[in-house]
C-alpha cells in the first residue's frame, strides 16, 4: 500500500445531505447494508431471503471485518441441538443470568426487569427469541451450518443464576478441531451464500454520510479509494453493521472506562457509525464498555492488522508479574476478566501500577505448550517470535525485559522495572511454586473456574495432578518473557436501538429507514462478556430482527425513482 | 412541589428547528446563555462588560447551580495573588502537571505536547492563559472578590512535575473561615452584578432545543413550567453552560467508567447539552470521567437535593471497611480518588465487593470531630442524622448495618454483611490500632499526604501525635456507622469545544453560532482532579474566552430583524 494508492477511502464530513440536492444517484435496492462481518453478511441474507433487493457496502477490499480474525463462536441460548438433547434452556433463567452479569450492582430478583432498564431487558428478551430461529435459517440456507459445542462452558458457568451453563455455543461446522479458523469458515460460507443468492457486494465502499429525505433516512453516501463519491439509495431501509471504534484512539480515550492500547479488531473498525449516527440525532449508548481481552503491547503499539487478542494464555510453569516482579492476577481468568487487571489504579502513587504485565515461562512450558493460535505468546519454533524476551537466568531476563520497556516509555507512562524487580519476582516464583505444588492458588484461585481449564491450552501430561494450569517454574533457564497490556476485541457501544434494530433518536423514537446491528451499535450486555460467542450469537439474532423490520416498511417510490 | 404545578418543564424533544417555521420569537439579544451557575453567570458577565445584550436562561427558578453548592475554591494558575507573593508557577511547568496526572500512562515530557492530544494540550494552555486574567477582571467589577488560599496544596503537591504545590486557590473573600459557604457567597455577588449590570435573567426557562439558520445556530426554544415554549434568538451567539449529566440514570449508566449512584450536582444537571449538542451534529469527547467523591448511599438513592459529596472525611478514631469487615482504602485520600474505592471489581465472583463501604468510628470521633460541613458523616447534636447506625457493641453496630443495607438490596445487588463481619472488623481494628499508636499506615499510607491533612477535619488535640489522621478505636462502645458509595461532584463530558468555546463537528469545525462551557462540554481533564477548585477556576477561564470570542461574530442580521 503507497500513499498514491490507499485501499480505504479517507474519512470526511457525516453531516447528512438532502436527497434533493441534485446528485447523482448510483444505484438503488431495497435495503442497503454497510458493513461485511458477522452483522452485516447474516443482515443481508436475511434480507435477501425475505425478497429484497440488497445492495452490500464494504469499507475494506475484502469481506470479513473482526469476525473473518475470530473463532466464530456463536452462543444462542436455548439452541435448536440443546432443544434436541433435551438440555432445558428456559427464557426467565436465561435473562436472570444475563441480568446478574450485566449490571450486577443493581441486580434483583424481584424487579420485573430484574434490575435492568426497561431497554436493557427488552433487548435481552429479543436475543432469547430470535437467535436461535436466525442461526437455524442461517443453517438451513447452507449460509452457516453449525456444529455443537454442547460441552463448553459459559463464562460464568458457576453462578447459581446459570441453569444451562453449557451448551449454548456453536461453531462453523467446518472449522478445525481447535476452532481457531471459525470466522474465515464462517465468513467464507456466508459470503458464498451472499453471492449465490444475488446479493450486490460492493467492496472497498466506506460510507461517510447518511442521505436524507426531510426526516427520513433514504440513501447513504460512500467513497472508493479512486476519491470518487457513490450515492446508494434504499425503498426500504439502511442497516449499519460496521464495527465499533477500537481502532480510533480519539474515541477510546474519551469514551471506554480504561486506558486501553488497542485491539484485535478489524483495523477499519474506526467508529465511523457513531459519527454517523450522531449526526442524524440518534442516542449513544454503552459507550464505556467493551469486548475486553489481553493484548500483546507490542503487537498492539505497532498497530498489526494480524494481532490476534489472548483469549487462550497457555502454559503451567508460567506467570504474570507486574512491574514490581508482582503476580497480581489469576493468569487463567477468562479474557475479558483478565483484561481488567491491567487498569488498576494506585491512588497513592497516581499511576497504573499493571498497566504492562510480564508473562514468564520456563523451558518446559516452552517445550509442551507452544501454539500460534488464540494469540498465545509462547509460540512454536519457526512462529513469528519477535516478541519473545529470553535469558539464561532470571538476571538475564529481566535485564532484557528492562531494554524492551524501554522502547515503549513514550507510550507507558515511562513504566520501567523497579528495582528490586529480581529479588521479588524469586520470591514470587517460590510462592507461586508452592501453590502448583499444592494445586492451589491461595492468591488467586488459579484454575479453580470451568472456564479456566476451557482455556488452558495445552500443557504436559500429568496424569495425577488436581490442577492442571499450574506446575512450578524450573530453578535453571532459559527463561522466556513477553510484554502484555489490556485491550478490546472491540466496542460495544454506539448509537442506541429497539430490538428491531431501529435507531432511536432522543426521545426515543426510531429515526425513520436507519438500522442498525452489532459492535456498532449499543449493546445491552452492559458490561458483561455471558460467554463466548456473546458476541456474535446475540448479533445474529438482532440482525434477523432488523431484517424482518426493514423488509416491513413500506418502500418509498422517492428513492426509488430518483435511481432508476 | 406538586404535579400540577412543576417547577421545572418536561424534557421535549432537542431535535433542531428552522428559523423559518414562523414561530413567533419572544427576545433576541447578542448572547444567550444557557444556565445561570458557575459557567453560566460568568459568561454572562463577561458578555455584558464587552458590551453584548444578554439574556441568561437558568432551568431551575433560582440562579446558581451546582456552583451555589460548593465551597467555590477556584484553581487558577499563577494567579495575581501567586506573582504578587513572587511565587512561580511557569507555564512549561503547570502543563507538566497537569499532563502527567490526566493521561498518567502516556504522559511523555519528551513529547511536545507531553503525551497529551493535540486538543487536550491547547485546552490546557488555554487555562493557563486565560483563568488568570478572567478572575481579575471579575474581581474589579466587584463581581466575585477572591482572598488566596496561599498554604492550599494541591491534589498531588508531591509530585516532582508540581512546581507550584501551594497557592493556585482562591476563594471568595466573604466565605466562612472554613470556606464551605464560598458557593453561596460566589453566587450571589456575581449574581448581584448580572443584575446591576443590565442581563436579562429568565429563571424557570429550560431550554430544550436549538433554533437553526440552516448550518448556522441562531437562537432556542425554552419552555416554562406553565408548558409554554420560548423562542429566544442571538444576533451573535448562544454560550451554553448548563452542567453535566450527574442526575440522568441512563445516561450515567451509558457513559461513566464506574456505576457510580448519582452524586451532588444540582437535580437540573440532567445531561441537556448532550442531547442539545449531539442534535447539532457536535462531537462527544471525556464521556467516561467526571469529577468523583464519595457520598452517603442514603441520601443518594433518595436523590436529595440537598446532598453534599463527602469532600472532608472527618474522625481521626474512624476507618471504612467493606462488607467482609476489612479496610480496603486509605479513607483520607482527597475525594476524587477515594470515590475509586467503590468500584474494584472482583473477577472472581463477578461482584462489587466495595460497592458501599461501612464508615465506622467511636464515641471520640463523635465527641471531638462533628461538624456538619463538607458531608462529614459525624454530625453534632441537632443535626440530621437518619443516616446514623448506632450499637453498644460492635455486634450491635453490626445488626443495625445488616439491618439497613437489606433496605437497599435491590439497588446494591443484594449487598449484605458476610457471616464473619464482626469478627474480622474486630482484627481490622486492632491492626487500624496498632498503625495509629504507631501513626504509620502499613497498608494504606494514611495521612502520608499534604491533601489528607488538609481534608481531616478537626480532631483532638494531642499536642505530641506525628499523625493527627488516625487514633485508636475504643474497645467499648458506643460505636457508630454509616453507609458510603461512589459518585460525582458532576460529570465532564459532552460536546467537544475548540479553546474558545465554540462546539466542534465531526471534523473539528466549529458549529456556527454554538458556544459551551463548563461541565456540560468536554474536560480536557480526561481522569484528573488537579487541585481543589479544577472544576471552577479552568472554567472561569474558558467563560471568558468565550465570550470574548462570541462578542467578535459578526451581528446576525436575521435574528435581530425576526425579532425586534
């Protein structure tokens, strides 16, 4: 990619323009979709088996988004392979336990919303009902044919408020035993099906603007990376499903509730529906929190579109320190849990203490737990290793660990070792191998959590042992670290909608032919990650439900005609 | 109060209208401002001394604000009081300041703008130039008349980047000795010159939307308790300074980095600008901060207008603990970082374990530290103490706590005492009792701080004690308690602002016409609470700078004819 010849357009004003302004209009269907991952490939499906006409914008050269970088889990409460099983997934347990994790300072069993807002609790109700038939029409079409995960856990599978704590998760049926390659499965067979099916896919569109007819949002305005402008009308609707803002560092840091680096997502996940939305009068909502999970910080600075996040630290003789040589987290905590730890804030010193976490591991966890997949930083010989620090001794190591914070001062606060880092991090090694010995974490209950063994990895066969996330760290080298920080997946906020998908405006009336669904949007799970596949499971759902809604309204014979 | 007669209009839709509707328009002068508190009346002033007509619109029906609340320290760096005492306080250094404390992780004093947004940085300069020169021009109109606070420390005096630890405080000169009237005093002198100086004061006009000329905005539509609307016009500029969002439950929810409870802002602050400015296509910008103290949970959950933040924990024979019987905060950290306590988040039971915190303190604390100033929760005979849990023994004290957090399990998630409360808060003491006999805090650092002193309220005399913020708790009773959260002095998000005031587009253009300053627009802040007063005195500086840059529009030609 040269400067003479970008592959995403630049971004320029939102602020909508009037469809009688006498441009040129380029083309016309009944719903327009904008944006190619797991909302807006299931939206135009939908859409298209429903009879309508759909015209799919792309921002990036290819489809995919953050989705195409994932596994692909989809959690579908009370799923049709559940239901067949005969694993009971009523709709009263499934919001008590969404309600407890996504707003839990004020959950309560007696309210009628269980202490969610009445939108809260509507939008949960609809991914009760509609994520399931979505997934089965999307297996059906042999757009996304699905196998059952039916041992997984939920995230929170202990809780008493989880009465189906497994089961829920599906996966591309192709993907490999791993998983790891489920979104290019899934993207692949839904992209297919899209062409199959006579959806208009217009790549390497990045939509800038909405265009109006008085109130009414009738077309939207996109640019290629020629600098030629493409004006895209819709009978029915438009549905956005465009990412959140992970990649936007502006936005970060004025809406997420902690200073993160970056994330894995889709590097054109820029935001660019909160400034569209915003400017057609719609509610932000959900804007503080985020699909969270560790990040390698360096992968991260550099801005990687390959950067995968950490949903999976393996390894047993392997720890995270702080900059004090400080273990301050149980390393095993589901991702977006973990994530968290990096933000703790010491109000005595006026600092992030966490901000930077090292992860260190000894030549047998190096031996048997080496992968590339799940961004796990202890790779395999012949791996991208740049971010690997190695020593002899722990001297060696930490000295290693001081030059390469050093590199990044500029971007950490001036976090650097502390000087006693050696001396502590032996004590902290000794104490962490007495607890592996032991199988048990005094400190931070290691392993003690369904979900942790999910995402242990692989580590040596030890056939007695209670606990297998923890094994002692070896007295001798080689030592191996790597520098890790907190980041998204990606956003969860943006602007506000029904359960229909309907943009909201400020008194909470739909803005009329605006739709939207997904990271781009706000979601309702607050701050809670239920499961994995939260993400794109509810995403599924609601994109059946906007598609449903759009294709009722009535199609308007102004943009119709204007085009054709 | 009553149903039939509200004091203060229903929130209407804030979607724009056109000039050319053919409403009738009630007043037109050069600048209407939007919210008569400590924003508000002095952009108003400043207004007026350039020589502008200007109408003030205030929502509630009397003037003041959350300003008329406070003590109105204002933070004004290298103020007059400071050069004429020849204490230095360079620009390069306070930006140093306040740079490493708003974004401490990336704060680079190699960068030029100190790791800061470009943004971020000019805001900042801009406090540095203009706070100064705005006070004294108050101060010889006999508007607001300051004494120096000359031994204040700021909130992080100790930190190598404050050069200027004491003496950026002001306060007005007709304050109590102990400052906690400054709000009224402030209030009403600068209220006293609006009105001996010609501005058009409308109370009970809560404005609700803008009124537009097609980019351009030109006026606004207020509406009054009698259902009424208002349409006010500005050959100039409309200045708005109506607060945050402290009192909107949604929007605190959607935005704020910790699910705080509300907080001591006036009941008006109700977010109005963020829906007024998003409407007009305005950038949102620091959503995720605000200005945090503890507050009593009681009096919060009853949304008292009355409630003060808890700015001076009083007691020297007093702790907080939290639901276990265990400390878990320094409870003499300055009230921006206490109120972080609240929210740790404990991965591992997906629970706020902090989320109300216990005050406790002995007959001593009683005897010699009640007052009831500041929101200490130690109050003097005749004062009202509903939020006073009293036992005879500790198990006593115990049973009424259980007794009154089961009144609020359904806004605390179910928050109750564990089983073993009592026995650990008895080791919780008798370790409190040692650091106090020894006056170090092993575990919290108590009173290590300028700050702490500052805000620890009067205590016994003991002539010969190293550390006058801890004593002993008595090992007989009586003992009292007092249920304690997180919240907001106000929030300091919203439309982003260029230095001068003027609200910023999508791509940082100013919106023709629209000015905001104070908590409702953007803090360039980000986290910090530099000093006491970073609330008042930056935006005493910004109302200046935007007045002065609204007085240089030219005079709109159509809104002066549409209404005279």
């Amino acid at each position: 990619m040269t400067q003479e010849t970008p592959q995403i357009a630049a971004r320029e004003s939102a602020a909508p323009v009037q469809i009688d302004d006498g441009a040129p209009v380029d083309a016309v269907a009944d719903i327009v979709v904008v944006g190619g991952g797991g909302g807006g490939l299931p939206a135009a499906l939908f859409s298209r088996w429903l009879g309508d006409e759909v015209i799919l914008l792309e921002k990036a050269p290819e489809l995919g988004g953050t989705a195409r970088k994932a596994a692909f889990w989809y959690w579908v409460p009370n799923n049709a392979a559940m239901r067949a099983a005969g694993v009971e997934d009523r709709e009263e347990d499934f919001l008590r336990y969404v309600a407890r994790l996504s707003r839990p300072h004020q959950y309560d069993p007696a309210s009628p919303t269980l202490g969610l807002s009445e939108w809260e609790y509507t939008m949960c109700k609809a991914v009760y009902e509609s994520a399931s038939p979505a997934t089965e029409l999307l297996r059906e079409q042999d757009a996304l044919v699905y196998r059952h995960c039916e041992g997984v856990p939920d995230y929170w599978a202990e809780l008493p408020e989880d009465k189906a704590p497994t089961g829920r998760v599906l996966v591309p049926s192709d993907a490999r035993e791993t998983m790891s390659d489920g979104g290019q499965v899934g993207i692949r067979t839904m992209s297919a099906a899209a062409r199959r099916d006579g959806i208009d896919i217009r790549t390497s569109h990045r939509v800038q603007r909405l265009v109006t007819d008085d109130d009414a949002v009738v077309g939207v305005e996109a640019s290629t990376p020629d600098g030629m402008s493409h004006r895209v009308l819709a009978r029915k609707a438009i549905i956005f499903a465009t990412g959140g803002f992970t990649h936007d560092k502006e936005l970060r840091q004025n809406f997420l509730n902690m200073p993160v680096f970056g994330g894995c997502a889709a590097l054109t996940n820029e935001g660019d529906f909160i400034r569209i939305g915003s400017s057609a009068g719609a509610q932000l909502r959900n804007l503080n929190y985020a699909w969270m999970c560790p990040i390698p910080l360096e992968s991260a600075v550099a801005g990687r579109a390959d950067m995968s996040g950490m949903f999976s630290v393996a390894g047993d003789s392997m720890i995270f320190v702080n900059k004090h040589g400080k273990r301050v987290v149980n390393e095993k905590l589901q991702y977006n849990e973990l994530a968290q730890a990096f933000f703790t804030w010491d109000p005595q010193t006026g600092e992030y203490p966490n901000l930077v976490l090292i992860q260190i591991w000894d030549q047998a966890s190096q031996a048997n737990s080496a992968s590339d997949e799940y961004g796990r930083l202890i790779v395999p010989p012949g791996a991208d290793d740049d971010h690997v620090i190695t020593g002899a001794t722990l001297e060696e190591l930490a000295a290693g660990i001081a030059d390469r914070l050093a590199k990044y001062a500029g971007v950490t606060g001036g976090l650097k070792l502390s000087d006693d880092f050696v001396d502590t991090l032996r004590a902290t090694i000794e104490r962490f191998n007495g607890f592996a010995a032991r199988g048990v974490d005094d400190d931070f209950h290691r392993g003690e959590r369904a979900v942790q063994l999910l995402f242990n990895g692989v580590v040596r066969d030890e056939p007695e042992r209670g606990n297998p996330t923890m094994w002692p760290i070896s007295d001798s080298g080689p030592y191996y670290a790597a520098l890790v920080t907190g980041g998204t997946l990606d956003t969860k906020g943006g602007p506000k909608t029904s359960p229909d998908g309907q943009v909201l405006d400020d008194m909470d009336r739909p803005i009329p032919g605006l739709y939207g669904v997904g990271n781009c949007v706000a979601s309702a799970s607050a701050q809670a990650y239920w499961a994995g596949g939260a993400t794109l499971g509810p995403i599924i759902g609601f994109a059946y439900r906007a598609a449903n809604a759009a294709h009722a309204e009535p199609a308007r014979q102004t943009a119709a005609s204007a085009g054709t």
